[in-house]
C-alpha cells in the first residue's frame, strides 16, 4: 500500500518529535534528515498543529514540538487528516454488475485490513518498533 | 507455575494458574467484557487448560492483593504450544485475553501477556501468536504494543452451503 507523501512526512515528523517530546525542532531540521523542502514539510505542520498533536514554539530556538499523547495517537489518526484510507465510496466503472460487486467485495477486505491495521499501532507503538529496527541493524 | 513468572506482577498483584474455584469468576468477567454467560465454554476450557497436559497449556488469572478493594480476579489468559498445525513450527498461542473493565490501564494485561510469553519460553517455543477480531480495537492496540505484528497466516471463512 502507498501513502501520500504528506501522510508519510507526517509520521516523520511525528515520530521524530514524539522521540524527544521535550525538544523543540525546526522544520528545517526535522526536513534535512528526509531530504524534503521546508515549504512542503512547512504545510505538513501546520495540519499537526491544528488537530493539537504539535505546538510551534518562537524565539531563538523556536521550532516545534509534539504535545499530543503518543500512546494513544494512532497512524490512522494521522494518515487521515491527510487522505482517506480505502474510503472509496464514489462510483466506480462497472459497480452495478455483479463483477463489480465482486471485485468491491474483495478490495473492501484489503481496505478492512489496511484501516484495522494503521488503526491499531500508535506513535508510541511504532517508536518502540523504530527502536527494534535500530538495534537489529546495529546487529547486523 | 514457577516463582519467575508468578513475580511477572505489579506489586498489589500476582499472577497464578487457575484453579477450579476462579473459574465462576472467569464466567462472570467474560459476560461483562462480552454481554454472554459461557458457563459449559468455560468449565470445558478449565479442563482442557487447566487440568491437562499442564507443561504446554496455560489458564492464568489475574489476582489483586488481599487488601484492596473490589473483586480479586482482575483478568485471565489462556493458551497453549501448538505444534505442526499446517506446517507451523511449535508456536505458543494465545487463545483468550480479558481485564476487568474497572481495572484496565493499570498494567494488567501486561503482566498477564509477559507471563504466559515466559511460560511459552520455559515450555522450549520462541514464538508467539494470536487471533483478534478485526473491530476489537483493545485487543488490535494491546497487543501490537507489545510487540505482535501480522504473521505469516491468512485467516479464511465460509458460510457452509
Ligand atoms: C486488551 C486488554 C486485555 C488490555 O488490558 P489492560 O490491563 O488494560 O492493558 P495494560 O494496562 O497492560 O496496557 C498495555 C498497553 O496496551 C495498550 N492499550 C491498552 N488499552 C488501550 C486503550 N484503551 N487505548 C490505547 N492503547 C491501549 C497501551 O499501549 C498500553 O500501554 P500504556 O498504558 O503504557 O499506553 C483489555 O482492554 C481487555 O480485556 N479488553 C477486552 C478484551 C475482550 O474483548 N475480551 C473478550 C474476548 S476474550
């Protein structure tokens, strides 16, 4: 499955912020370490900020800085602020034959899974994964 | 069950096998998570888990310490080794999971989870795996905090013609 690029840069950030909820980070910085612009990372976080999950601090070492609750903030909740996850719910070529009833049927067991899935693994889930992919590659 | 896993607990709280006497209690929980008394399901499981081949199968429950209030049984786990089930390596299932509503949050099923994984370890099995109703979002969120991701199984069904 593919998420949109705000959706991923999103999760970055998050996850970056949520790491050290005592930071503040500029969008400069967070951008840098996934090489994308300030200007589209800039508009990623400012959705944050308005659904409560980031807060952007002034001054000198102003930057932003996560004030959500990582144990209980979702990838779902975060993937859908910027786009819908299997919500296909506009008419579609061929939807009143059975074969398209059909292939509904069996898409829709995908997107069940896909939203089940991102609906149960929080930030601070998926932190402590970050941190297992860490160890095993210092392993390796 | 050994004293290691039995200190699996937070300190107003120890995990233990079940014993026949928990098991109107298991019943009683169960309706309250689930809206549905499964008395002979559940005095059937006792047996299975509880009473046979005790080295691969575990029913635990839960118990606050005597002192605090409220009811003692605070949740239960059952489980077993399974092995060779098409194709699977031995592998440690889990088959039931319930905390008392009033008491979740608190690191209960926590204990519960860290001593059966370690029962599973001390029965020779490194792996461990579960079902979960697709909308039962506790479940879903509690065990992938405790590590679970999808395996390598597709669950599949039909209604029989
Ligand atoms: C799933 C269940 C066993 C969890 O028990 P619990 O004692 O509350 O769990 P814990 O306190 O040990 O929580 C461990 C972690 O699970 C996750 N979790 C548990 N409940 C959660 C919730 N409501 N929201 C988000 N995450 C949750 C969290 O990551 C939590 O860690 P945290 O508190 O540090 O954030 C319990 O909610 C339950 O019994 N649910 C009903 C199960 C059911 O339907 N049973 C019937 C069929 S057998």
């Amino acid at each position: 499955m593919k998420l949109q690029i705000s959706s991923r840069l999103a999760i970055f950030a998050l996850l970056q912020l949520a790491a050290e909820p005592d930071r503040q980070l500029s969008v400069a910085g967070i951008g840098e370490k996934y090489g994308i612009s300030s200007h589209h990372l800039a508009k990623v976080m400012h959705v944050l900020a308005r659904a409560g999950l980031v807060r952007s601090v002034r001054g000198a070492h102003g930057g932003h800085q996560f004030c959500g609750n990582a144990r209980r903030t979702t990838l779902l909740d975060v993937i859908e602020l910027y786009e819908n996850i299997g919500a296909d719910v506009f008419p579609s070529v061929g939807d009143r034959t059975s074969e398209g009833r059909a292939l509904r049927e069996v898409l829709g067991e995908i997107d069940d899974i896909a939203r089940a899935t991102l609906g149960s693994i929080t930030i601070a889930t998926m932190l402590k994964l970050v941190e297992r992919r860490r160890a095993s590659g210092r392993r390796t | 069950m050994k004293a290691s896993t039995a200190e699996a607990v937070t300190c107003a709280l120890s995990v233990r096998r079940a014993a026949k006497t928990d098991i109107p209690q298991v019943i009683a929980l169960d309706e309250r998570v689930t809206g549905l008394a499964k008395s002979a399901y559940w005095h059937d499981a006792f047996e299975r888990f509880g009473q046979r081949g005790l080295h691969e199968r575990f029913f635990l429950v839960a118990e606050a310490a005597e002192a605090e209030p409220g009811p003692r049984m605070l949740g239960f786990i059952v489980g077993e080794v399974r092995v060779w089930e098409f194709g699977s390596e031995p592998c440690g299932w889990v088959l039931a999971l319930s905390v008392e509503p009033r008491a979740r949050l608190h690191g209960i099923g926590q204990a519960l989870f860290a001593a059966i994984s370690s029962e599973f370890k001390q029965a020779g099995v490194g792996k461990m795996r579960t079902m979960v109703a697709r909308d039962n979002r506790l479940h879903l969120l509690f065990f992938r905090s405790e590590g679970m991701m999808a395996g390598p199984y597709i669950q599949l069904e039909k209604e029989i013609d």
